[in-house]
C-alpha cells in the first residue's frame, strides 16, 4: 500500500501526502547489489589464492571498483524511482531525474495492460512516464492509478 491512506467519507481520496514506489524494482535493487557484492567479495577471498590476488594491479582492482559503483548506480536508480502526490501537484522521480506537474498540466493517467509503467498525458499534448507505478506490481498499481485519477480528476476545473 503507498504511504498515504485513504479517508472515510472523501470519496475514495488518498489523504496527501501520499508515495507510491514499485515493489519489484526496489526488492531487485537490493538483491541484485547485495548479491553483487556477495559475490564479488567470495570470489576475491575464496576464489583466488594469495598468489592471485598479489598478481592483480591497482588499475584492474580499480576497474573492478569501478564497474561494482556503475552496477550498484543503476540499482540504486531503479530503487529510487517514485511518485509523490501532494497539494501543489505531483512530483514524479524517475532513476535520477525529477519532474514536477501541477495538477492542472495532467490530463489522463494511464496504465495500459502489459504496459510497464504508468504514462500521464499532458495538457501541452506531450507524455510522461511515471515509474514510480509500475504495471508488474498488479493489484498495488491498480490501486495507485485509481488514486491517482480521483486526485487529478479533483484538481481538474469542469470543461464545457
């Protein structure tokens, strides 16, 4: 369930603040690098023998080192990746980038079936994906876009 929770009596609106994340990302990021790491260490002090690890220089150890951050970047970029729904409008994080929409600038919110994640249509006719919502996470994300369209619908002036 995202962090917020709904209120009694205001049609089904999340109380805001409220987060949504993806599970399965965030469980991969973290076993995919504490398994990383895992690995990398046992092999270093099980794998090879004294004789081995003396024979590697401090450029390969370097670029092991350096590989790992890129890898455990990446991860972290995953893991990362939200949707915030506040007063002023929502605040989408998407790997290291952050976008901010007033309510007014959304359109629709979508989720398609076998979609990966959550695309919002915008009023200046352009898309934004919305990792934070992600389509694997089944019921969770069905909820989340339900949320999600009542606090847009809500912020959206009637049209005539």
């Amino acid at each position: 369930m995202p962090a917020g929770s709904e209120q009694p009596g205001a049609a089904g609106l999340p109380a805001l603040p409220v987060t949504w994340r993806p599970l399965g990302p965030r469980i991969a990021g973290i076993a995919g690098g504490g398994s990383l790491f895992v690995i990398t260490a046992l092999l270093w002090f099980v794998g090879f023998d004294q004789e081995t690890r003396d024979a590697v220089t401090w450029l390969q150890r370097g670029t092991v080192i350096a590989m790992y951050l890129l890898g455990f970047a990446c991860l972290y970029a995953l893991a990362r990746c939200r949707a915030e729904a506040r007063e002023e409008g929502l605040v989408v994080v998407n790997g290291y980038r952050r976008r901010v929409y007033a309510w007014a600038e959304i359109v629709a919110v979508r989720l398609n079936p076998g979609a990966p994640w959550v695309v919002l249509d915008l009023a200046d006719g352009t898309t934004a994906s919305v990792m934070g919502i992600q389509g694997s996470d089944g019921a969770r994300a069905r909820q989340a876009v339900r949320q999600l369209r009542l606090l847009v619908d809500r912020a959206d002036p009637p049209r005539h």
